[in-house]
C-alpha cells in the first residue's frame, strides 16, 4: 500500500483538496486538482495570499 496515496486520498476525500506552500514566503509549490477547481487561476507560484483569505492570519 503506498501510504502518500492513502494520505492523498484521505485529504482529498475528507478535507477538500491538497496544497503546499513555501511557509517564508507563500508561494504555492503544489495544488491538487481539487484547489485548483475551487480557486480557478491558482497554481504553482501563485501567492496563497492572493486565493485564500484564511492565509493572512
């Protein structure tokens, strides 16, 4: 069993979807097919600052 499948699977299932970010900087390093449907533009690069308000905290 490929547990970075599983945990994927998990996310997406469960939580809506799967992103990484640079914690200096924000920068989006990885974003999900999922988040990428809820937050049409986003992709590695963007800043998650600019998609997702709960970031500025």
């Amino acid at each position: 069993m490929d547990i970075t499948k599983r945990i994927a699977e998990f996310m997406t299932d469960h939580v809506g979807g799967i992103y990484l970010k640079k914690e200096d900087n924000g920068e989006i390093v990885y974003a999900d097919a999922q988040i990428q449907a809820y937050y049409p533009g986003i992709q590695a690069g963007s800043n998650a600052q600019e998609f997702m308000d709960w970031e500025y905290e």
